[in-house]
C-alpha cells in the first residue's frame, strides 16, 4: 500500500467523523492544580493504565510507539529513543513520579530497559511546556506514574520465541495509614529474528546476531497521606539488565559492543501540603546511582575484547512547586528547580584513567494562569542555567543561562469546539557527553557546542460530542544553533550547530467509540523539517524526521469475553546519514501492523484472569528506523495476566 493512500484513507476517516467525540486515552487539558479551577495548558495525550496492559509490552518504548505523531527509533549503542515533531532525543525530557529519568551525561535513556508494570498512566506534552518543567525541555515531556493508592494486584506471564520469557508482578494494597506498592518483574530473550526478506548466505530465517537481553526491575513505593491537607511518598527503583548491542550492517566499521552493566538505581521523594489560606506546597527530590559498562570486541565473534568503557553516574534533583490562589480566577506558581551530577569515565586504552565530568542544572520561574468567562490564559517565564565546573580532560566552560517563557490563551469558540493558541521560547544545553564524549573514537570532539534556543507557536482546535472526539493541532518551532551531528570523511562524526533549523506541520487525532463493544483511534502527523544553508534557505536535509507519521488501533468485543486488538503504524518519507558516506540516504517506508486475541476467564473464586496470543509485525515487514540496524521480523507471544 503507497504512502499516499494510507495518508488519504486516514484523513478521510478523521473527517468523517469530525463532529464527535470519544474515550479518554487522549486528553487535551492539562490540569495544572487540583481545584475547582481547571486551567487548560499545551495539548496533551494520555496513555491509560488499562492500555498499558492492553499492549503487553514489557517495555516502555512499545507503549510509546502507538501514540500520535511518535516515532521510535533504535540507534547504533542499542538505544531505544523517541523522536515527535523533528524532535527528540536530548530535546525533551522524561520524567518518572516528577523526577527525571534522564541520565544528565547524555539527557536521553534507552526505554526498551523500563518495564510497564505498576504504570498508572503515561503523559505526552508536545512543544515547550510549562516553565515547571524545569531547564532543557525545548521539544516536550514525557510524564511517567506509578500506580495510585489502592487495594489490587496482578501477575502476567509472557512467552515466546528465542527463549522469550517475561514475569511480573505487583500488589498494591495498604496497611493502617500507609499505602504501599511492590513490583517486580524479569524479562529476557535470546534475541529476535529478522524478517525473512532480509538476504543471507543460508537463505534461512536468521536471529539477530546479539541481540539478547536478561533485565530485573524492581519498585517500592509508601505513600503517607496526614488527613486530607497534606501526603508523602517515598519510592526507591531498581532496573539491571545485560544486553548485547545488534552491530550495523553493511557499514566499513561496525561496533561490536555488550553491556554487561546497566543499573539504574533511584530513591524518590514527593509531597504536597496545603495551607488554610488558599496555596499548597508540593516538592520532588531523587538521588540516582547509574553504572554503565561498554565492552567493545574487534570482530562478530565476540571473543576478543578491543576496549572497555566503564562510567558511573550520581545525579541529584530537587523541585519546589508553590501555588496560591488569589481569586476564584486567578492562580499563581512560584517554581525552583537544581540537579546536580557527577560523571566518572574509565577506559581500557586510557589504562583506566579516572576522568571526572561534573554539571550542575538549575531553572527558576512564575507562572500566572487566569480564568474568567470561559477564556483561560498562561503566562509563564524561567530562567536556566548551567554550570560545568569538571569537563574531564578539557578546559571548563563559562556558565551558560538564559530566559524562557510560554504564553496560552484558550477560549471555546463554538458550542463544541475549544481552540487554543500558544506560544514558548526555551533553550537546551549542550550535554557533557556531546561535548565532551569520542563514544571510544566514533566522535570527534567539539566542546565549542553553543546551547539551542527554540521559538515555537501551535495553533488546536479540539471536538467533543458523545462517543467521538477530534483534535487538530499545527506546529511551528524555529531552532538558533540546533545541534546534529554530520559524517566525516574519516567515517567518524562530529556534532555542530546549525544555524536555524525550522519545524512546522501538523498534527489530526481522532477516537471513535462507536458501541460498548467497539472503539478505534486514529492519528496523522505531516512534518516539515528541514536547516538553513549558507544562503540562507531552509533546505539542508536533516536525518531521522519523517514527513509522514499513522497510527491506529482498533478494539473489538467479538462476544461474551471474546476480545480482538488490531494495531498499525506507518512511517513515510525519511532521511539518514550512513557511517563513512557523504550526504543523505533515504530510508523505505514502512508499515507495521500488530494483532492480539485475548478472552478473559471467569471461574467461580477467579474473576480477571485473561488469555491472550499476540502476534507483532503480521506481514513480517523487513524495515529500518536507522540505516544498517534491521528491527524484528514476525514474532508470536502467548500469556495470561491475573488481576485481583
């Protein structure tokens, strides 16, 4: 199927149905305090608890990948990253219970090592958010929640191909005054099979060479509430795995790399109270330890080692939030926000030379929001800052700093139709490991890397009316000094700036539940994405920033407890770099699509325990999100999940 019937028939489909409304998967509020007063802020997409589990996915990527205008993409460290609206990577940020799960050397984390168990929900916001959020947030955030307080419990199993196994658990439940949470779960395989398009010498279907991963997570959680004014959570985290890193092919020199180590381990504190005179006070604090190893072989039979990277993380991040509300109108947020982190790298070639890096990252803002007569705005200004007084073997950098700020009016101009307009201005650092990093000679350095600075405006109109819901939002950001990395003739790469880069486009969301036995959601994204030349025209090609994103789900309730789930996902029109060569190279299209049958099991002292057999990839699609890395052919599961 060509690229433009799929775009027709989704748009088609959108405007049929653009006069009605649906389920609650995606919400366009943001509800920045909990009052009778409900400010809308930046369109937001929320993924619920129940799809979570709907999806069976052991990992965090997999959720993401099925919500509007998101592309995953797995690179050459065997990272599973992000990418919406041209952006990605280190340009948003990922927070868990308010806190980053960002590592700060790099800004990014591989979500294929995050478990979805014990998720309350996932929280999508597009474009630059509210000046909360912190320092560094040029392109979104994206929310993660660990289930809320009550009394309930699950345990799943699934199971599949090359030894796939997965185990999960937890219970939720109180005792006294104290609610608590336990999960844990344990995930491995021996890797993935290719599809069977992809050429080989045996012509036999073939497992990806390294590709294995064995990973244990586990979460506690005690949440404290004092009455009804004030409550308290204490979490700690544990997620360690061993994974080995698919090499890149048809590339002159490909990495040969395992992780042996990868441990992330977090303690986290959150709280709220409120005072009599009308304002609460709300903070976030977290304390994270993360050991990496990277060993590095010299050929695909991974027996003789070349290098070894060891590196170790100690971030701390701190919030303070505090709120007063002036009138039954009128809100205001008084936010500061630090973290501080200490990067420690050890290399074999350097016969193990400790090499310390230390950043420090801290943003401060108000934040005025007004509600009168239906009209709602937001005025928000920050300022950020960052200071690099360790950069290992390089000299210190000056500290950096700058002003942002966002701007939302919102007003409902017709009966069913809420519009809104925003605007936002915010910059983003460059990392340490950007600056700083050879990733064990694949980069050149360039620590003269100057911070990004993004101006953005997004024009949405959404529509609710009983089982049907719409929402069209189109984009325009401009980027001073995006940082991308460019291919040298050596078959290194380097990181620069770009003069400007320039983003627009826009965004068409659809949900339909037709009957208690039907739902469907469908999503459309068209980007335009391109940097400025020394002419002055914005027509660099830039990698990695499809035109063309579709995704869609359909739910159907065959009868009784019979239950069908129909998932598909279509990328268009994209560009990459490949190691060694000069220019862009396109990647072909692709459309995924993804099936499931479950039925759920009522016994007479077992009430939720559901069946499922799953199958990913149905056509058994051969597709790249990154020249040389070929993802998973066709793949079966079969679990159950017990709910009680």
């Amino acid at each position: 199927m060509s690229s433009k019937v799929l775009i027709i028939f989704f748009i088609t489909l959108t405007f049929i149905y653009a006069q009605k409304d649906s389920v609650k998967n995606y919400n366009l509020s943001e509800i920045t305090i909990q009052s009778s007063i409900l400010v809308k802020a930046k369109p937001l997409s929320i993924i619920s608890s129940k799809k979570i589990m709907n999806l069976n996915s052991f990992s965090v990527d997999k959720i993401l990948s099925n919500a509007p205008s998101i592309k995953v993409q797995n690179n050459s460290r065997g990272e599973s990253l992000i990418y919406f609206r041209g952006s990605g990577k280190r340009q948003l940020t990922l927070f868990f219970d308010g806190v980053p799960l960002n590592i700060p050397w790099d800004n990014r984390i591989d979500l294929s090592l995050l478990p979805t168990d014990a998720l309350e929900s996932i929280e999508i916001t597009k474009g630059i958010p509210s000046v909360v959020y912190g320092a560094n947030t040029i392109a979104g955030v994206v929310n993660v929640f660990s289930l809320k307080p009550q009394n309930k419990g699950n345990f799943s199993v699934q199971l599949g191909e090359n030894n796939y196994q997965k185990y999960s658990g937890f219970l939720n439940n109180k005792i006294g005054k104290i609610n608590y949470l336990i999960s844990l779960s344990y995930f491995k395989r021996d890797g993935f099979y290719l599809s069977t398009a992809f050429e080989s010498l045996n012509k036999k279907r073939n497992l990806r060479l390294n590709s294995f991963i064995n990973s244990v997570n586990g979460l506690l959680k005690f949440n404290y509430n004092y009455g009804t004014s004030s409550n308290t959570s204490v979490l700690f985290t544990l997620n360690s795995a061993e994974k080995g890193i698919p090499p890149e092919l048809n590339v002159s020199k490909p990495r040969y790399w395992k992780y042996p180590v990868w441990r992330k381990l977090s303690t986290i504190v959150n709280g709220t109270h409120k005072f009599k005179s009308h304002s609460n006070i709300s903070y976030s604090f977290s304390a994270t330890k993360f050991d990496l190893q990277i060993n590095q072989y010299k050929s695909n039979k991974y027996s003789e080692l070349d290098d070894i990277e060891m590196g170790e993380d100690i971030s701390f991040y701190g919030k303070v939030l505090f709120t007063k509300i002036f009138a039954p109108s009128t809100i205001l947020k008084f936010v500061a926000s630090g973290l501080t982190s200490q990067h420690i790298e050890e290399i074999k070639s350097d016969e193990y030379e400790n090499v310390v890096y230390l950043q420090n990252i801290f943003s401060s803002g108000i934040e005025y929001e007004y509600l009168k007569n239906k009209f709602s705005t937001i005025i928000g200004i920050s300022i950020d800052g960052q200071t690099t007084p360790k950069t290992g073997k390089q000299p210190a950098k000056d500290m950096l700093w700058d002003v942002g700020g966002n701007i939302t009016f919102s007003y409902p101009i017709f009966a069913n139709i809420h519009s809104q307009i925003s605007f936002g201005k915010k910059s983003r650092f460059p990392t340490m490991r950007e600056q700083f990093s050879g990733a064990l000679g694949r980069f050149i350095l360039n620590p003269k890397l100057k911070p990004e600075s993004a101006y953005s405006t997004e024009i949405s109109l959404s529509n609710e009316i009983k089982n049907f819901k719409n929402e069209l939002n189109i984009f325009l950001s401009y980027i001073k000094d995006g940082i991308v990395r460019i291919s040298l003739p050596n078959k290194k790469f380097m990181r620069i700036n770009k003069t400007a880069i320039r983003n627009y486009g826009f965004e068409l969301i659809n949900k339909i539940n037709l009957h208690h036995n039907f739902n469907a959601a469908l999503g459309f994204s068209y980007l335009n994405s391109f940097a400025k030349n020394d002419k002055g025209k914005f027509v660099d090609t830039l990698e990695y920033k499809p035109n063309f994103i579709l995704n869609g789900e359909l739910n159907y309730l065959i009868f009784n407890n019979l239950e069908t789930h129909l998932e598909a996902n279509f990328i268009g029109e994209e560009f990459g770099i490949k190691k060694g060569e000069d220019g862009f190279q396109k990647l072909d299209s692709y459309l995924i699509m993804n099936f499931k049958i479950s039925y759920l099991l009522n016994f007479k002292n077992i009430q939720n325990l559901k069946a499922y057999f799953r199958v990913n990839n149905i056509f058994d699609k051969l597709y790249y999100t990154q020249w040389g890395l070929p993802e998973a052919g066709r793949q079966f599961f079969i679990g159950f999940s017990l709910s009680f």
